[in-house]
C-alpha cells in the first residue's frame, strides 16, 4: 500500500506529544515527502526508516482501514531526539548548575528535571494542556474585545467603539558569539574552514514588544525598556526577579509617558525570573508542626543573599549564599493579619508558631491535631484535611499567592526573526561587534512582522479554545491566513480536509 495515494489514512492524528501518533509517528523528527506534504510512501519509508520501519507503517495502515479508532500511539520517551534541543530549557539548566558551584552530579540534572515547574514549563506534564485550556485561553478571550485587529498590510481595523487596550509581552532571549549559519551555497574555489569550540560569549536580551508599538520605545527611540545582559558569575551576574521589576518600572513609566491613551495589558511567561514569589510569601510546604528546635535556630524561608546593588553573594565554594528571612503574615478568617511569629513579651518571641498554632488560632482545633504531613506529601487527591500542611495549603490566603501560567507568546518568532538575520551577519569577534550585531538584528523585525506574528499567535489561541489540536490549529492557521480568529466554518472545512 502507498501511502502518497491515501495520505488521509493518518491526518486524524493527534499533534501533541503525549496525543496520538503524529503524521507517521517518526517521533525525534518527522521526514517529509518529496512534495512536502509530510507523509511518506512505503518506499521512502525504507529508504528513511528502514524495512521494519515500512512493515510497521503496512500494519498500522491497515489496521486503521479495518478499525477508525485502531491508531498508533505516539512513541514519546522512547526516540531518540532529546529535550535538551530546546534551547530554552538548556539555558535554564545551565544556570542551575552554574548556581551549585564546581561539584556536581548527574542527580543534580535528574532532579531539577524532575521539578513539576519544569514539567509544566516545558510540556513534560499533561496540566499544560489543562493550564492552557482553563487559565490562559479564558483570560485571552476576555480580553479580545477590546484589542487593537491588524491586517497583514499593518492596517488597524477597528471592530468595536471601546478604549484600546494593547498586549505587551515580556521574554530574553541570549545571541551567541559563534551561533552561525552552517549551510550555505559556496563558490568551488573556497576551501573549508573549522568552527571554533564552544558558544563563545553571549549576551542576553530582555525586551518588551507588542503589535500596536513594535519594541517598546518612546516614538524617537531615545527611552527604551530593552535591556542587554552579559549573563555569568564572573560576567554580570545573573538576571533575576529583581532586574526584571526594574526593566517592569522603565517599560510602565514609558506607556505612561507617551502612550497614555491605551489601556496596557503586560503578558509574561512562566520562565524561573517570572513565577518568583516575594521572599516572605507564605508556603506550608517547610513549615514545622511545632516550634522549631533550639539547635536549629530561627526559622524562616531560606533566600539567597544579596549585595548593596542586588547581585546574589556567592560562598568560597562557588555557591550562593543563603539567608533565612521572616515570612510574611497570614490572614485570618476574619481578614486581620495573623503573625506567625510569637510576639514580644512572649516566651518563645520571634520564634515561628509552627503549624498546629497557626491552624488553631484560626479555629481549626481539629485539624491542628493531624499529622505533620502525608508521606513525601503525596497526599491523596481528592483530600483537604488529611495533614496539617494539606490544610494549610488549601487555605485562601496561602492558594492566592499568584504565579502565572503558560502562554502562546507572539514574542518568540521576534526572537527566532532576529536571530536568523543575525546569524547571516559577519561573525562577531569581540564583545562590542556581538552588541552591535544584536542590536542591527533586533532593528530588523519590523513591525509589519510583529503584527503578523501576533495574528499567527491568536489564530492558534483561537483554534485551541474551539477545541482543535496541534495539527488541526496549524492547517488552520495557514487556510485562513490573515485571520485572527477561526471562521464559522471551521468545522465543516476541517471534515472537507479529513482532519
């Protein structure tokens, strides 16, 4: 059987990767066709894949003709491609490791790895989807009505008689010193040269940009919200929450100066720098049961130490220095703040009242007698009152401690424009032609691109909040083309197309 003459026998294939089988299920990579419509003929699969490789695709064909629900899972976990091709998870964890010092381990990957932020972050998790679905799309939704629309000619098109209200999305990006284009068209007589080692320097770019004002500037170009960052110990540090609530401070006090007459909507992902909570915020996950032992001293959330100009303090060893600060007041049924420290004139003053104090004095008398925790604190879902921490976790002054969630960010194609025109450019030498090189790079989206981007972005919004998966949200995007939401149609075209 070939499969150039029945390409529709796989196009109900999930796009995720914890759906189903995508296209042919290539899994690290899909091949396409000698037409480019990614599906590949038995031959081709031979060719490619190999002989079981072709066999299998056989099977699944006709198992699928015999049986509509019969399709292939997607092989996630078992191919060969590896996360660590997304750059933006390696930066992360290449600051991790830079953060414990000279001496680590294998275990020190696995289980940063393992923290569900991660995993959420960066799909690893089925609560993305769920994130996405119940949080993100809702709240983009609403805020819709009261958007700028733009053609694909960077023609505003008004649709409704509210004050104007723009997104501004927030990310970095980091250039690196010998990111290259490696395949090229070349002349007979030139000879090949060898690459240098390594990524070289780098410099990273924190920016805001949004469809009505392209990188946020003032009209001139003379106040900027950009900020240009020369990450590493022994460099400038590292960018944290603190630089972004000072990069947040320029960006507001510009749209304030010259763009006053719009309502402004920041957006930011959900990278480290971002899901920061206050140094004090209130977390049950640490807490004692009781008071803390006299041998161990104070106790309070344990944060990294900070210099005069807020740059972390490192040890001898290389790794940060820590310091335990005081956690901030809770609230009480009544909404008066509730201490979590004894008082002066106590006499445990300043020492923390451990949980069952704290669940008592909100009236839960019952509850402050649990157990600590559950083991590991797994706790059984459908619980709230099975430990003290599940208790005081679920309490409404502990769950509004707000963090923020995944997006669709136009922002990154900015990125990905910017970095193709830089990597065409001479190579960067040295640290001020690296700066120059960014700067020209970035110059180079404009804003007819950025609107584009913005609509690609809320035409796959669109798609997801109508319920159309992966594969189903990009042929749409690319039929309807210039739109910003999903025509009426939809549906009926996608049974048309098979998907």
């Amino acid at each position: 059987m070939d499969w150039d003459t029945d390409p529709e026998s796989v196009s109900e294939a999930e796009g995720d990767n914890e759906g189903i089988f995508n296209d042919v299920g290539l899994g690290g990579g899909q091949a396409e066709d000698d037409d480019g419509s990614g599906y590949l003929s038995e031959g081709h699969a031979v060719e490619i894949k190999g002989l079981y490789f072709s066999r299998r695709l056989r099977e699944w064909g006709h198992a699928y003709i015999v049986d509509r629900d019969a399709l292939p899972r997607n092989p996630f976990g078992k191919w060969t491609k590896s996360r660590l091709e997304d750059e933006d998870l390696v930066q992360e964890l290449h600051l991790h490791l830079q953060s414990i010092g000279l001496w680590i381990s294998a275990m020190d990957i696995v289980h940063y790895m393992a923290r569900t932020s991660i995993q959420e972050r960066y799909g690893m998790k089925k609560d993305v989807t769920k994130y996405r679905q119940e949080c993100y799309l809702p709240a983009w939704s609403e805020l819709q009505p009261a958007l700028r629309v733009w053609t694909e000619e960077n023609i505003s098109v008004s649709v409704h008689d509210l004050p104007a209200s723009s997104h501004i999305r927030c990310s970095t990006s980091t250039f690196y010193q010998n990111d290259r284009r490696q395949v090229r068209w070349v002349h007979s007589s030139e000879t090949a040269k060898p690459r240098p080692k390594g990524e070289g320097a780098s410099l990273m770019v924190a920016d805001f940009v949004s469809a009505d004002y392209g990188w946020l500037a003032s009209p001139d170009g003379t106040e900027t919200a950009q900020v240009l960052f020369r990450a590493g110990k022994n460099r400038e540090g590292y960018f944290t929450n603190e630089d972004i609530l000072a990069q947040m401070r320029k960006a507001m006090a510009i749209v304030k100066k010259y763009y006053s007459n719009d309502d402004h909507v920041f957006v930011f992902d959900n990278a480290t720098t971002h899901t920061k909570c206050p140094d004090g915020a209130l977390s049950a996950r640490a807490m004692p049961k009781g008071l803390a032992r006299k041998e161990a001293g104070f106790w309070g959330p344990e944060v990294t130490a900070t210099d005069a100009n807020g740059k972390p303090k490192y040890k001898s060893d290389g790794t940060l220095q820590k310091i335990r600060v005081q956690m901030g007041n809770g609230r009480l049924p009544d909404g008066s703040p509730q201490s979590l420290y004894f008082p002066e004139g106590h006499e445990h003053a300043g020492q923390f009242k451990g949980m069952a104090v704290i669940l008592r004095e909100r009236g839960l008398v019952k509850e402050s007698q649990l157990k600590a925790e559950c083991p590991k604190f797994q706790c059984t879902p459908d619980r709230t009152d099975c430990c003290c921490r599940r208790v005081l976790y679920n309490q409404l002054d502990f769950v509004e401690v707000e963090s923020f969630h995944p997006e669709l960010n136009p922002i990154e194609p900015c990125w990905g424009r910017a970095k193709h025109t830089y990597r065409m450019l001479p190579p960067s030498s040295k640290d001020p032609e690296l700066e120059a090189n960014v700067l020209h790079s970035l110059g180079s989206v404009s804003i007819e691109n950025i609107c584009r981007y913005y609509n690609r972005s809320a035409q796959f919004a669109d798609g997801y909040l109508k319920g159309l998966n992966g594969k189903q949200a990009a042929w749409a995007g690319k039929r309807y083309r210039g739109h910003r939401v999903m025509p009426t149609t939809l549906l009926r075209d996608l049974e048309q197309a098979k998907l």
